[in-house]
C-alpha cells in the first residue's frame, strides 16, 4: 500500500462507502460497532471510525474480497491500511 497513514485513511473511506451503499451490511456494522447513523454522520473520518470500518471488513474474508473485488484493490491491502492506522495490539494466530 502506499500513502502511509493518508492512504489507509482514504481506503478506510473507500470501504466506509462501500459499506454504506449495502442497507444490510450497513447495519450490520452499526451493530457489530455501536455506532449510531448519527455518529457515523458527524464523526465519519474520524480516526476511530475508520479503524472500525477497517475492523469490520477485515473480520470476514468475503468482505474483504467483494470490496476488493468491487474497488479493484489487492486483497492483502485492507488489512495493510488497518495496520497503518493502528490503534490495536496485532493479532498473531500462533
């Protein structure tokens, strides 16, 4: 990925719009995160938003490769931006 930090925070807003142009998955997220569309409004660029954006595409694989698929992304580059953005202790599956 390259951008560093700008570049995670645009493809966070990228799967963020992704995200909310599927009524389903949109509330999915609001559910799985606590958001309310209220604070999704006002606070969408935030910094906690977008890592909960990154958050929950990251979490299932599917996502991660029909928003790839959709945004014509390498699959490897959404958790790329997740770690770029910190915020998280990395998971190690060993």
């Amino acid at each position: 990925m390259t951008g560093g930090r700008e570049g995670a925070e645009t493809l966070a807003l990228r799967a963020l719009a992704w995200i909310a142009s599927d009524a389903e998955m949109l509330g999915e997220f609001l559910a799985a995160t606590g958001v309310t569309p209220d604070d999704l409004r006002r606070q969408a660029g935030s910094a906690i938003v977008l890592v909960a954006v990154l958050d929950f595409l990251v979490a299932d694989d599917q996502r991660v490769v029909r928003f790839c698929d959709a945004a014509g992304l390498r699959y490897d580059l959404p958790l790329q931006a997740r770690s770029a953005l910190g915020g998280a202790a990395e998971t190690h599956w060993t």
